[in-house]
C-alpha cells in the first residue's frame, strides 16, 4: 500500500420492506497481496429466487476472479470488464436452465496497494467518489429517466417521481442487449478519499451532499449503520433491500517523537 493512508471499510444489507432479500453486497480482501481489495454490490431482479440467483451469481463470479487476480500481471480494469462480461453469461445460463428470467445490477470497485483503483457499474446501483466529503463523480445509471436526464428532458431531482423510474436499459442478465461496460479509472486517490457502492435502495432517499457528510464525518462502520437506519426510516414502511460498501481512504497516524 502506499505511503501516506491506509483503509478503512465497512458493508452493511437490509431487507428492508420486501418479503425477501434479493441484494447481495461483499469486500473481499486479496488472499495473498495485502491492501488489495475489491468491493461488490449487487441487486437481483425476477422474482424471489431468480433475483437472488442473479445477485449469488454476481459474487461467486467476483471471487473467483479476484482470487487468480495479480497486481504485478492484471489490471483492476481488465479484472472489472471480465466480471461483467462473466457474470452475464453465467445469469444468462441459469435462466436458461430454470425458465427464469433472473436479472442483476451491479456495482464493484478494485483498489490495489500501489494505489491504483477502477470501477465499474451495470443498472442503476451506483459508486460515488468522494474527496474530504466533496462529490468527486458518481456513475450514471442505465435507466430510462437517466436516458431522459441526458437529453434534458427530466431535472435530476424529479427522477425517481417518474412513473417509469425502476426501467432499466441495461444489466447483467438481459437477453436482448450486451451487458454494458462502464469501466472507470480511479486517479490520484489519496488520504481524504472515500468510494460508496450501493444499490438504489439506499441512495434513492440520500442527495450526494448528505452521503459525502456522513462518509467524511464518520468512521466507515458508522456510516453504514447511519445510513441504512436513515433509509429504513426516511422510506416509512415502504423500503426496497438494500445494500452498502464504504472504503475510505485515511491518513497515516502521526507518531509523536518520544522524550
């Protein structure tokens, strides 16, 4: 890892209103290189045991590609793309095999210990990069009303009031159309640097103002439990799963010259 800040982490599921749990959320540390780590959301859509079939899929996928990952050969972006593109197929396989029609999203980021990161993202679960509390970048969802906030025809705010907001465009999964394949390039990331993954559960009641002020505020493990009871309670009995994993990026303790 280097010089200068060391990580710190935190995950946190909820089923939230819904009679089953169809989110699945994982940070996996490397098994043999130290300070690498990558971070999974996934959201499963067709039914109660097609959506969960998917998002299972997801993470099996995620470890077993990480787990045969190399710093000094791979690149956290070739990792990424490899995790959509196999991910997809293997969903597309178990529908196949149970005349289901099992979807996921996706959102995973990678950082390695030289300080190199990526991430990619499919649907609408999201990554936010965030720098002393400050919205670095977010991904864009492939959804419907994203499609339409492009064009300038819907303001971001009036989004998710849309009667088609749960429309997606893309995802691992679908039939008709390839996986997308959002690779992002995580630069200069330094101490004061946080990423957050989630699936629309929880980022559908926050603004990127209040993420980045809790991220920046608390520790990691207090962010997540701040942020799922806040969504539990801002959604009123109505709350879809949902799923979080926060990295954070802290300085170095300074060491005080002993007398």
């Amino acid at each position: 890892m280097p010089r200068g800040f060391r990580l710190a982490a935190a995950t946190g599921l909820h089923q939230g209103d819904r009679p089953y749990q169809q989110d699945q959320v994982a940070l996996l540390s490397h098994p043999r290189v130290p300070g690498c780590v990558l971070a999974v959301v996934a959201d499963g859509m067709g039914g109660r045991s097609g959506g969960r079939k998917a998002s299972d899929q997801v993470l099996l996928t995620a470890q077993q590609l990480f787990a045969r990952f190399s710093p000094d050969r791979d690149t956290p972006q070739e990792l990424l793309r490899r995790l959509v593109e196999d991910a997809h197929t293997v969903i597309k396989l178990t529908a196949a095999a149970s005349e289901q029609e099992p979807h996921s999203t996706l959102a995973a980021f990678l950082l390695t210990p030289d300080g190199r990161g990526a991430a990619v993202h499919a649907g609408d679960s999201r990554i936010y990069q965030f720098r002393k509390g400050r919205l670095v970048r977010r991904t864009r969802d492939h959804s419907y009303v994203e499609v339409l906030i492009e064009r300038g025809e819907l303001a971001e705010d009036q989004a998710m009031l849309h009667p088609q907001a749960n429309i997606l465009v893309g995802c691992l999964g679908m039939r008709s159309t390839p996986p997308p394949l959002d690779v992002h390039t995580l630069e200069e990331l330094g101490p004061g640097d946080a990423l957050l993954a989630c699936s629309d559960g929880l980022w559908h009641y926050f603004t990127p103002e209040e993420l980045g002020a809790v991220v920046a505020e608390q520790s990691p493990r207090e962010a997540v439990q701040l942020l799922v009871d806040e969504a539990r309670r801002r959604a009123r009995g109505t709350g879809d799963n949902l799923s979080v994993a926060i990295v954070r990026l802290d300085p170095l303790p300074r060491h005080t010259p002993q007398a």
